[in-house]
C-alpha cells in the first residue's frame, strides 16, 4: 500500500520560506511522476508544481513561479517543495500526490498547513 506523509508545513511570515517534504513508502517515487497541490479555505484543490519521474522535468504554476522549487530524492524516497517570498495568499493545506503511470492510479497525502501572517 503507497503512503505519502507530508511535514514542514507550519505558520511563516509573509516573506518568508519553508521546506515541505513528502515522504512516501510502499512505492518507489522513482516509479512515479510526483506534483504539490494546495487548497485554501472556500477555494477547490488546485495545481502548484510537478516533477516528472523520467527527467526530474518541472513545471509551476504561474502564481509560484520563481518562488518555489519542487525537487525530489529518489534515494530517500522523498519529495521536496521549497517555499519561498510567501505571500498571504500561500495560506492553504498542501497536499503531495503521485501518480502511477503504469496503473493509471493516483496516490494523495493527508496534506500539510502553510499558515502566513501578515
């Protein structure tokens, strides 16, 4: 059974910066094209990085970019999401996801809080 566990999250300044980590056991992330999402209060879940299994190739969405940076360590089978300038809108639960392509399956974490104060 895959199992993505999500830390880091926590309350930050606006401005300032923080690593959320996702640690997946059952699977190998090696195997997988791994992306963070994020959902603030009264907002659907939308996308915010990816990382492609076969190159490590990464893709933003446009309100991050420049800002965070999504890496992963297939040797401790851990993806990464380096946060920083956060700004007050950055305010959601993040939630680490991997998709299987050979199964056609998606894997979620539990999802971690990114509290900013202005």
């Amino acid at each position: 059974q895959v199992q993505l566990v999500e830390s880091g999250g926590g309350l930050v300044q606006a401005g300032g910066s923080l690593r959320l980590s996702c640690a997946v056991s059952g699977g190998a992330i090696s195997n997988y094209d791994m992306g963070w999402y994020r959902q603030a209060p009264g907002k659907e879940r939308e996308f915010v990085a990816a990382n492609s299994r076969r190159d490590s190739t990464t893709d933003y969405a446009d309100s991050v970019k420049g800002r965070f940076t999504i890496s992963r360590d297939n040797a401790k089978n851990t993806l990464y999401l380096q946060i920083d300038r956060l700004k007050p809108e950055g305010k959601a639960l993040y939630y680490c996801g991997a998709e299987d392509p050979t199964w056609f399956v998606c894997y979620w974490g539990q999802g971690d809080q990114v509290t900013v104060s202005s």
